[in-house]
C-alpha cells in the first residue's frame, strides 16, 4: 500500500512530512538526516533499500526537520526533539506496536524511543548505528574538518566539497550513484539547517538507555564503515541486553543494492523478524548472464568456480548473484539456496512447455 506524502505537526509547530508504503507487519524506519521523501523512491542509493522493506512490511518513513519535506521549526535539533518528533509521527499514523528500524544516528533515537516506550517496540533493528556522536567518542577534530567543508561548498554548484560525504557514506559507489548523491545533499537542506544538525549528532549519548532497551535487538554493522567505526556497533551489541550482533563485509555506510551485503542485511532482518524468506514469483525478467550464472549456483560451483568457467571477475559474479537474490526475492545465508531452487523451477517449467 502506498498512501502518499502527508505532514503532522510537531509540538513547536513544525510541520513534519511522512510517508507510508508496502504491505505486511508495521516498520517504522527513524529519519536521518540528508533524505527526501519525493526525491528517494527513484534513488540509485536509496530505491533498493525502499523495495526491499516495503517488499515483506508496511513501512513508515519520514524527512525529519530541517531535511526534505520538514520544516526545521523552532526547537535546536537533540535528542529529546528528535525522539519527540518520532513519537509525534507514530501517534499521527496509529500505530500501537512495531518494529523500530534505526540507521546511522537514526540509530541512537531508536535506542531512546526504545527505552522509553518497551510496550510499542516489537523488535529494534540497528545498522551502521551508534550511542555516541563524534565529539563523545574522540571525534572532535574529524567533526571540526566536515563542519567546515558544509560551510565551504554546501550550496555551490561544485560538486567537489560535498563529495567528501559521498565518499565517506558510499566509498564503493557508482559514478551515478556518487553524482546522485552529491546532488541530493545541497537539495535536501541548507547549508544552515546541515551545520545545526551535524553538530547536534556530535553531542548525542544514549549509552544510558541502551541498558534499558527491553525488545529484542539486532544489531548489523558494516566492517569497513567510514561514518561509524564498527566498534560503536559493538559496544551497541555488548550495552543492549538482548542484542545480537553481525557485522558485515563492507566499507559503505549505505549498503548498496550490488553488493553481497545488502543482501546479507536484508535476510539477516527478515530471519530475526521472523519472515519467510522463501523465493517467490520472479518480479523481473533474469538477463542471459544472470541465468548463467544461477545455472553454475544450481550445479554446485563457488563463485571463484563461476568466475573462471564463464571467464569473469569474482566481483562481477557476485554482482550478478546479488541481482538475482533480488530479483528472485532471496537473501542472507538461505539466498544461494533459495536461488538454486529457484532455477530448478525455472528449468522444470520450461521444460513443460517443451
């Protein structure tokens, strides 16, 4: 289901844009800064990340202050303002109980909310979160640096400032995805509103009330990740009481849709809520390479097997296996099986039809 683009309004007034889609049980995913509502359905960065949420759950998602669609309104960004405006968004759509999905400093607020409201969160995922902002971990001088770059080149046509973050957020990026990218930072706020709210991510320390976490809590952490060391994800996994930790071969703080990761999280998340991640109906049309590919996975073949039979890279084959998980709707550890039992089916029908 998909209902639009609505606002609610926030207790200073600021009015606060939102957006429903999928279909399934309820996740409700914390904003972060640099989204946009009308800007990510058609993402190269973000799409994947909408498809592969909204393909098993009804997701909620919102542009919070100062970014997107949302006002900044009168209340300096924090904590408190932050976790106000979740509740706020929440309570807008009726929702009594759901999962809590934090990503990067998205992270920290749904640790807050979690504390705060154990009878509303079903189950807390975390990806590339942390409990302490840069200045509360040792940051300060990496904090100063970007600071200054916001305030440099923001808003200029030159790319050239703005790509400090696509390459800290996406080192492994595309050329499209990397333009995308620097693009939507200077469109989705002001060099103002960017500043206030970076600086107030620095101050952030839940580690208070990540003791206090009562959901179940599984934490994802990428083992490369430029924006949040992968020891924040740990300390996260060792403060949550009932916390499982992965930590993933990555260095994108934004999983991309061609990489193994992305589809490691994606069965990760939907094995701990409980989902089935059986294949189902084929959504799009497998290219002659990818049925390549998926022939040598049935037969049995690694991908360094694969790699030299059909005389390609080993990153290329992966690429292509990712393409299929997601095409076949499989992933995780059930993905190269759920994607060679698929391909049986795919021979067995044709050969029906023979």
């Amino acid at each position: 289901m998909s209902d639009g683009i609505r606002f609610c309004t926030a207790p200073d007034g600021a009015r606060l844009a939102f957006a429903v889609h999928g279909d399934g049980p309820p996740l409700v995913r914390v904003a972060t800064w640099l989204t946009h509502l009308e800007l990510d359905g058609a993402s190269p960065v973000w799409r994947h990340w909408l498809d592969g949420l909204g393909d098993r759950h009804t997701v909620l998602r919102y542009d919070e202050r100062g970014c997107g669609l949302s006002e900044m309104g009168a209340r300096d960004p924090s904590a408190e303002v932050w976790v106000s405006d979740l509740e706020t968004v929440v309570d807008a759509v009726g929702l009594d109980r759901f999962t809590l999905l934090g990503v990067s400093q998205g992270g920290a607020i749904a640790v807050a909310y979690a504390a705060r409201h154990p009878d509303r969160v079903s189950e807390l995922v975390l990806y590339g979160a942390y409990a302490r902002g840069r200045r509360m971990r040792g940051q300060q001088p990496e904090e100063d640096a970007l600071v200054a770059a916001i305030r440099a080149g923001w808003a200029t046509t030159d790319p050239a400032y703005r790509h400090v973050f696509s390459m800290l957020f996406l080192p492994h990026g595309t050329p499209e995805q990397m333009q995308w990218y620097d693009e939507l930072l200077r469109s989705t706020t002001t060099p103002e509103c960017a500043v206030r709210l970076f600086e107030a991510r620095g101050g952030l320390d839940v580690t208070a009330e990540a003791v206090r976490v009562a959901a179940p809590t599984l934490v994802i952490h990428a083992r490369g990740d430029r924006v949040v060391p992968v020891d924040e994800g740990r300390l996260l996994g060792r403060l949550i009481p009932q916390a499982r930790l992965i930590v993933l071969d990555s260095d994108n703080h934004i999983l991309l849709s061609d990489e193994p990761a992305w589809s490691e999280f994606l069965g990760a998340v939907r094995e701990f809520l409980g989902v089935p991640v059986e294949p189902s109906p084929v959504k799009t049309a497998l290219s002659p390479r990818e049925l390549d590919v998926l022939e040598l996975v049935a037969a049995g073949l690694t991908n360094e097997s694969i790699a030299q039979r059909l005389n390609l890279s080993v990153r290329t084959v992966e690429r292509h296996l990712s393409n299929v998980y997601v095409k076949l709707n499989v992933s995780g550890r059930a993905g190269r099986a759920g994607a060679a039992a698929a391909f049986a089916g795919l021979r067995a029908a044709a050969d029906k039809r023979r």
